[in-house]
C-alpha cells in the first residue's frame, strides 16, 4: 500500500470547535450515539479531542472536519482539514 493511499484512509470526524487553547490549537467536541448497554435507548456522548490548526481558521462555534494524525505534541493528535460552517455571529 502507498502512503498516498494510506492517508486517505485515515480517521475524519466532524465537530464544534469548543475553545482556542493557544497559537494554532483548538478543543473540538464531537458528539455520537450509543445504545445503553440493558435498556437499549440510544444515549449521546461527546467526546473533546485537541487539534492542530495551522492557519488558525478557526474561532469558538465554528463546526469543522478534523483528521487523525501523527502525534504533534503530548495532547494533539488531530488536525484541521476543512472549515465546515462557520459559528453565527451573536
């Protein structure tokens, strides 16, 4: 298998971006269901992985594609593909 063909198989997920935490590096939450393990019912999760956004295209709100990645410092491990929506201005 290529490299090529190997980042193409990588992790994306969609999220909201939930905070700035410094130069270049965001908090993204993202949300999934999953049925209770006796009843059954489909509860949400969310979980808050840290990404690496090299334009720092982002703000707090905006909704956004992230891909896994080589490890970029002790908590990254994601980084910003694409800017999905952009938060609305309150």
């Amino acid at each position: 298998m290529t490299e090529e063909a190997n980042r193409n198989n990588r992790k994306q997920l969609m999220g909201v971006v939930r905070s700035k935490t410094g130069d270049k590096s965001i908090k993204v939450v993202y949300e999934y269901k999953t049925p209770h393990p006796l009843y059954k019912k489909e509860i949400r999760r969310k979980t808050t992985v840290h990404a690496h956004d090299e334009e720092n295209i982002s703000k707090v709100g905006d909704k956004v594609r992230i891909s896994s990645t080589r490890p970029i410092s002790k908590l990254k491990r994601w980084r910003v593909v694409e800017l999905v929506e952009e938060a609305p201005i309150v």
